[in-house]
C-alpha cells in the first residue's frame, strides 16, 4: 500500500463529528425509551399466570377506593380451593403489578365475593390471600354467605377469628351489598355489586394483551435500531470499491426492514390507542384506561423521536459511505492518470533535444507531435478529474483536502509536462532550423561545384562566353545561404543552446566546403575576367582533359560519388605567341581539389547505417517495440471489455449468457498475457544491445508459447459467440471508452498475428547475421521452433473440426500432419470388389496422421450468408499404425503413393498435391513404421531372456506389423 492510500485510510478512521453527535442522539434516544418502558411495562405476562386470569379467579374493575386504593375482586369461583399456591401468587402478583408500574406504593383493596359459599371457604380463602398478596393491602372486605345456617356459622367463625386475621389484614365482613357502598361508591363497583361501573372481562384481557404486545414490539424494534446503529458506528471501512457497493446495498436492505418494521409497530400503537380512545378516554370512572392511553401515547412518541435519530444517522452514516467510495474511485482514477502523465513525463525524457541529422531530427518531430497529440489527451481527462474532484469538494466531502491536494498535485504535472513539451518543442525546432541551414549551405556548395564542372570550356573562347560565365557565377554567388555569411564563430554563439559535438562537426565541414569552392569560383573568375578583358582571336580548341568522369547531376561531395576528388583542366591558346611542339607555348589552366578525406568519412557512416550489426539493432528495437504494444493491447482488451463484464454498471447492457461465457470469448488471453508482460517482454528488452542472444531466449520459452495452441483452437468457438453478440450495446460502450477504431473482433485476433509476426522477425535477424557469427544456430533453431508451432497451431485448429469419431482422439497420440488429398480406394476381399472400378473415380479426403493411427476424413464447408466459414471434417476410416505398410512410389505419377492395410486387404492410392507434401508425408511416416519395428525389437529380445515356461505368445498387433513389414520389404525393396 502506497503513502497515497495510507493518507485515505488514515482520514477514513477519523469519523466526522456530526456522524458522531447523531449516533449519540441515536443512543440517547434509544435510553430513554428503554427507561420508558421499565417505568410502565410490568416484570410478568399475561402467559405467565397459566391462565387463571382467563377463569376470572381475580381481575380489576378498574374501580377506586378511598384514598385512590384499587379494587381487586375476587369472584365466587367453585374451584378456588384447588388453585395451587404458586398459581394464585401469580395472579395476585399480575394483578398488583399493572397498577404499582403506573403508580408506586399504591393501596389496595379486596372485595371477596363468597356469598354463595361457606365458613370454610371464606377462612381458607383469607389465609391464602394473607399468604400470597403481594401489594400494600388497606382493606379487604367480604360478603358472607347469604343462607341462614352458613350466615350463622360465619358470624361464630369470625367472631372467634377475627384477631387472628386482623392481625394480618384488616378484615371487614358485610352481611349485604348494601353494607359494601359504605366503604366504595357506587360509580367504582360493577354491576354485580350494585355499582354502575362498565366492566368486560374478555374486553379487557384483549386490551392488556394487545398493550403488553406493543410494549414488547417497541421494546424490540429500540434494541435492533440500537444494535444495527452500534453495527453501523463500529464498520470497517474495506479499501475496495465494490466491497463498498456491497456494504452499502446490505446497510440499506437493513434499514428498509427496520423502517417497515418500526411503520407497523407504530400502526400498531396507533391502533391500541384508537381502542383504548373507544373505551371512554374522557370519562372519569375510567382512569385506567386513560394511564394506559397515556402510556401507549407516550410510547408512540418516543419511538417517533427514537426512529427520527437513526434517519438521521443512518443518512450521515449512508452519505460517508457513498462519499469514501466517492474517494476510492477518484483516488483510483488520480492514481492511473498520475502513472500515465509519469510515463508521457518518461518519453519526453527520453527523447533527444537535438538531432545528428535532419531526418533524424525531422523524425523526433514526428515523434513529439504524437507525444503532444497523446499528451494533450491525457491533459484533457486530467482536467476532466480535476473538475470532477472540485465537484466533490464542493459537495462538502469530508476528505476536501485531499481531494483539493489532488487536484493541485495533476495540475502541477500538467503543467510540468507542458512547459518540459514545449521547451524540447524549441529545442528541437531550433536545431531542425540549424541543421536545414547546413544542409541549404551544402548543397549551395555542391551546386557551385556543379556550376564549375558544366561551364563549358568552348564558350570561353569569347568575350561574350567568358562575360556570360561571369554573370551566371555572380548570380549564384548572390543566391548564397546568409548562413554562409555569418561565420561558424557567430553561429556558434546563436545556436549555442543546441550545439551538440556532432552539430560542431558538420558546422566545421559545412565551412571547411564553402571556402573550398569559394575558392574554386574565385580562381574561375579571376581566369574568365582576364579572357574577358582581351581581344582574342579564334584558336585551335584542344579538347579538355578531363581526369574526373563524365559530369552528371548527383551531388559532387556526396559519398557516392565514383571518384576521390574533383579535377578540371583545359589548354588556352594565348594570342601572340607562337606554338612549338617541343616547347608549347600553351597555358594550363587547372582547377583541383581532393576531397578524399571528407568522401572517407561520409562512407564510413553510410557503412555504419548499413551493417548488418546495425539492421539487427533495428530488428530487435522493432521486435521489443512492437511486443510492448501488443502488451498494451492485451491489457487494454483484458480491462476494457473482460474487466468490465463485472461493473454493475453495465449489468444492463450486457446479456446474461455472456457473463457466463466470457471464457469462450476470450480463451486464455489472461494466460498469454501474463507471460508477455511478466516473463518474455523482460527477456527481449534484455536482448536490446546483444540481438545475438534472442535466439537462446525463444528457445528458453518454447514450451510457454504452446498456450497459443489453447487459444486458436478456442478461436472458432469465441468467433461464433462473436457473431451472435456483435452488436451488443455493451461491446459499443466499451470501445468508446476505450477510444479503438476497431472493434473487439479485430484485437481478439491480435495474438494469432503476433505468433506469426515472430517468425518473420526472425528472418529478418538471420538476414543480417553471417553463417559464423554468435547467436546463429539458436536464431534458426528458434525460427524452426516457431514454425514448428505455427503448424502445430494449425494441425489442432483442424483436429478440434473433427466430427463423428467414436473414441478420444487424444488416445491416437500427437497429431503429426494433416492435409487434403485425393484417394482411391480398393478392396482385395468383400462384396464390393470395386479395385478396377475405384481407380478412375478418386474421393477428395483430409488425412490425420497421428503417432497411433491414420485418419481419413471427409471436409465439409457451409456456405451461404451468416454461415460458419470454419469447416469441418467427417471421420469416414481409421487406419492402425500397427498394421500398416506403404508404397513409395506408383507408375505414372510422381505425386502419388500408397498405403496398404492388414495385408493389402484394403489399399488405398494417395495422390499428394505437390510433390514435396508427398516427400514430407513419406519420411513421417517412414519414421513411425520405424519407431514401432525398433520398439518390437526391444520386446523380442526381452521375450529371449525371459523363461521358457514364462515366455509369452507376441501379441496380435506385432503379429499383424511383422507381416506386413515382410511383405512391404519382399514387394517394394525401399519401403519399410
């Protein structure tokens, strides 16, 4: 992990302070209500009293005595003897409970109804609830029997009792119902006692169960609020973006279930309070019913405030999240836009701020223009995410800093890039300037030259000739290059940014040939202005002795030019004088200059730009260039579109099928990537300046460059995939994100034309490279291999069209070689006897010829539109190895031969297409037959040495090979 994700991760572990404070909020609400619920939720449930309070044994009217003491009643209930002790301390407890959470230290009264009854059940009855009750009793009033004889034994039992009780409860015993309304109101008894107050059993037992369901579901939906906002509080923040995208699809399920659930608990109150509202909120007599309204109320309340701090939350939370992925995409995207702006900064690095020569500078012009056009591209999208981040920024993202840190990080490389282009654009465009220069003032000096050579040395013989040779060489002289005029010292100081010790040089020879052939027209002129300025008469003309061969148009100081230096000499008869033979009186004029040693350098840089070790350099930069961009392509390919088949994104545009398919598309590209970019492009590059070690590194890796065989015999399946799904929308987005001009059909070829790419590389460097030299015999076996591979390549790619074959045909052993032939067939044995018949009509068949077998198959090719253009081949015979002869040649036609089987039972007469086919075919199989009677013969001698009551009987097949071996040699001498 870089310094760049470390500042990201560190920035993600400090959670922004309002996130913080709403998680608070969170918490404290989620407190209170809990405190809420223990204030009014009671300890004991309704199932819990195993359904005593159903029976009725003892419930709440609702009623209020003296000193706002609650009523419970206790009915007649035949069966209340057999209560267990346990049970009915829960009913009591239950009971006592409800009004005790509403109002602590509450009083209570018992009204004991047992006026159908006995002594014995009342005595019993009182010493239970004295033994069970569990609340502050203020009174307990009994109703005695109403028969006379049970009234009477009461009274006496009381009587005699009575400081018993009393001394455990305060016990009042009424004879009537009459006696009870001095002790509560009217309004607070129910109509069995003679009271007004509305009462329902059932009703009620509905309405506490659906309060004491309520409470729980509050109480439930405020720990999973709590316990998901704890979750959400404590994540992780993963350093993957679709790990985020998986995060925040699972929190946002989350609290969808939660909001649903918490919108039905909330129906639910709303409900309960409707219900308890029907059953008289307003009215008086009826104040529990008005706490409990209340209490329902005050919990829908704060569930309300509870589920508004987690909204709150749970958007800051949710807002962070999208945000931190925000940050990983743009991170991602400054991070590949850093590299790639790294990389052009790296090739301008590279490249020269001048060049030794014009087309070679001229090409790093070419160069840079692409550099820029590349680099300009690059700035574009640079400025694209720099926007892109003050959107962020703007949008108040909590890590703005680094946002805005990145943004002035890509702009400073922007701007490093362009003043670093734009200067090497200077200096390239000032030396291109200078050296134009030099090469306008060379070749102004080879066209004086010229000049000189083509004047004509009749024309001198007047006036007017010799005047108009004056006038051409002063007009040439005016047309002289201002270059010439400066002087090496001066332009040293003008171009002195630029000056390399090669640019120095041609600067020095440029000169060093101006003031040669400034002096050359200067002798010229000087001879034409003194014939000029006489009177001269007509002379004999001695034809001119021209020691330099005859004058064409090709550059007088370039190298090709056929002689060592530059030589014109020609006689002038003076008037006045008198000739002699022995002593001529004739004047020689000689203009001659030796550029020997300037034609010697310039050859020996042509030498230099034409030896074979310098074309094997270029070779291999081709070589290595063109493996980097084939890297680039596979990976662009392996991103671009098999990458991009897992963005949810482009879910939508990408059918299913495909997904699933995408193997079959693009075969073991990520393999052939892998060993490109990680192994063999490491290798080439290490062969840059020795190219005689190239040979050694494809040999080295042969055996890797068989997952080419894997990938074209996978090429008919991912074409007709191809084909079906060309036109998908998702293929189009890719290639327009990717910027290629051609589609994915093209680059999935790319790996067939770079397999056959490299054999014709290898040439070229065997080309260059004499029989002796290092590196040689692995060049050409290296060449051998690759062209063993690509016919390989080819002879699986037509053994996966096989049809019909029952068995593997990997049991046949390594296809050998393949290719069509015609064939006639015919029988010794059989109903068919067609041998004459078979010899005029031939079959067309594509042989197999495996380590095991012979194969002849039909080929079939469809046609028409739409139609698969791979053919296919129909398995029709299979011929053993083992039981197979052949005959070299056949009467009458040179590109024939046969192959004969169990005897010459079946023979068939095969007609190759050339005759070397038939050469390559015969010695291949020459070489299995021979292979198998050398195997044969090793059994034989091991059979020899083994025991003779151990030995064993040769098997069928050398049976059948032995004999046919012996007939081939009987027949045809030279067959083996």
């Amino acid at each position: 992990m870089g310094p760049v994700s470390l500042q990201v991760e560190t920035e993600q572990e400090q959670k922004p302070e309002r996130e913080m404070d709403c998680y608070h909020s969170l918490l404290q609400a989620g407190s209170q209500l809990e405190n809420t619920l223990q204030q009014v939720s009671v300890s004991m449930s309704m199932k819990e009293v195993d359904g005593y309070i159903e029976k009725q044994v003892a419930y709440l009217s609702g009623g209020r005595g003296e000193d706002s003491s609650v009523i419970v009643t206790l009915p007649e209930y035949s069966a209340f003897s057999d209560i267990p002790e346990e049970s009915l301390a829960k009913v009591l407890t239950y009971l006592t409970l409800i009004p005790r959470a509403r109002q602590p230290g509450v009083k209570f009264i018992i009204i004991l109804d047992r006026r159908l009854d006995t002594w014995t059940s009342i005595k019993t009855a009182l010493a239970r609830i004295a033994a069970s009750f569990p609340g502050n009793l203020h009174l307990v009033l009994v109703l005695r029997p109403t028969s006379f004889f049970q009234r009477t034994v009461t009274d006496l039992g009381f009587r005699f009792s009575q400081e018993d009780f009393m001394l455990k409860m305060p016990v009042v015993m009424l004879s009537s119902v009459t006696d009870l309304l001095r002790y509560v109101d009217e309004n607070q008894l129910t109509s069995e006692f003679g009271g007004t107050l509305d009462y329902c059993h059932s009703d009620w037992i509905v309405l506490r169960t659906a309060i004491e369901s309520f409470a729980v579901t509050v109480k439930d939906i405020a720990q999973m609020l709590q316990a998901f906002g704890t979750e959400l509080a404590e994540t992780k923040l993963p350093a993957e973006g679709t790990a985020i995208m998986r995060l925040l699809s699972t929190h946002t399920d989350k609290y969808r279930k939660l909001k649903e659930a918490i919108r039905s608990v909330s129906k639910e109150g709303r409900h309960l309070l409707a219900s308890l509202e029907a059953s008289g909120r307003e009215e008086d007599s009826l104040w529990d019913v008005r706490l409990d309204w209340e209490t329902v109320q005050r919990l829908l309340a704060q569930l309300r405030g509870m589920e508004s701090a987690f909204d709150g939350f749970f958007e800051k939370h949710h807002l962070k999240l999208q945000q931190y992925l925000q940050l990983l995409r743009y991170e991602h995207r400054f991070q590949e836009m850093e590299l790639s702006l790294e990389h052009l900064a790296s090739q301008e690095r590279e490249m020269s701020s001048s060049g030794e020569k014009l087309t070679q500078t001229e090409q790093t012009l070419r160069d840079l223009d692409i550099l820029e056009a590349h680099a300009q591209e690059e700035m574009v999208s640079a400025q694209i995410i720099i926007l892109h981040g003050h959107q962020l920024a703007a949008s108040h993202h909590y890590a703005m800093a680094l946002i805005l840190q990145r943004g002035n990080e890509l702009r400073h490389r922007c701007d490093t890039l362009s003043n670093a282009l734009r200067v090497k654009r200077a200096h390239l465009s000032r030396a291109h300037r200078l050296l134009l220069r030099l090469g306008q003032a060379q070749s102004w000096c080879d066209d004086g030259a010229y000049l000189l050579a083509q004047q004509l040395v009749d024309k001198f013989q007047s006036k007017e000739g010799a005047q108009a040779a004056l006038k051409d060489m002063d007009r040439f002289l005016e047309g002289a290059p201002s270059l010439l005029s400066s002087g090496p010292d001066l332009l040293a100081v003008e171009f002195e940014s630029v000056l390399t010790p090669e640019i120095q040089v041609q600067i020095g020879e440029t000169f060093e040939k101006h003031t040669v052939v400034q002096e050359m027209i200067h002798n010229r002129q000087v001879c034409l202005r003194k014939l000029a300025d006489k009177h001269v008469r007509p002379i004999q003309l001695v034809a001119p002795r021209a020691e330099s061969p005859p004058r064409s148009k090709s550059p007088l100081f370039s190298p090709k030019h056929g002689v060592d230096g530059l030589k014109f000499s020609f006689d002038l008869s003076l008037p006045g004088k008198r000739t002699s033979r022995k002593s001529p009186a004739s004047r020689k004029i000689e203009v001659m200059h030796d550029y020997q040693e300037n034609r010697s350098s310039l050859l020996s840089s042509l030498e230099g730009e034409d030896s074979p070790d310098l074309l094997k350099r270029h070779v291999m930069r081709e070589l290595i260039e063109t493996e980097r961009v084939y890297v680039e392509e596979l990976l662009s390919v392996l991103l671009g579109y098999r990458g991009e088949m897992e963005n949810p994104a482009l879910a939508g545009l990408l059918p299913p099928i495909l997904r699933s398919k995408r193997n079959v598309l693009f075969g073991n590209m990520p393999e052939i990537y892998n060993f490109h970019s990680r192994v063999f492009l490491h290798d080439l590059e290490g062969c840059l300046e020795t190219p005689e070690g190239v040979g050694a590194c494809f040999l080295e890796r042969k055996e890797n460059f068989k997952v080419y065989e894997c990938y074209c015999q996978n090429k008919p399946r991912s074409e007709s995939l191809w084909r079906q799904y060309s036109d998908c929308a998702f293929f189009q987005e890719c290639q327009k994100k990717l910027e290629h001009k051609l589609g994915l059909d093209s680059y999935l070829l790319k790996p067939v034309q770079r397999l056959t790419k490299y054999q014709l590389l290898l040439k070229e460097l065997l080309k260059y490279s004499a029989g002796g030299c290092e590196g040689t015999s692995e060049l050409q076996a290296a060449l051998a291999a690759m062209l063993h591979l690509l016919k390989s390549v080819n002879d699986s790619m037509h053994q996966i069209a096989i049809t019909g074959y029952q068995g593997e045909l990997c049991d046949l052993g390594r296809v050998l070689m393949q290719g069509s032939f015609s064939v006639w067939i015919s029988h010794k044995k059989g109903p068919t006897r067609m041998k004459e018949l078979a010899r005029f009509k031939p079959t067309q068949r594509h042989l197999f010829l495996y380590e095991r077998a012979l194969l002849f198959c039909k080929c079939r090719e469809e046609h028409g539109e739409g139609a698969d253009k791979t053919p296919s081949y129909s398995f029709k015979h299979c011929l053993k190895m083992s039981a197979v002869g052949i005959t070299e040649n056949v009467k009458g036609d040179v590109k024939k031969f046969e192959i004969w089987y169990s005897g010459r039972e079946e023979v068939y007469a095969v007609q190759a297409p050339t005759v070397e086919v038939k050469t390559a075919w015969l010695g291949e199989l020459r070489r299995i037959l021979t292979n198998q009677q050398k195997l044969l013969k090793d059994e034989r001698c091991v059979d020899i040495q083994m025991p003779d009551h151990i030995r064993r009987s040769p098997p069928m097949s050398e049976r059948r090979l032995h004999s046919a071996h012996t007939f081939t040699r009987r027949t045809f001498p030279h067959v083996f």
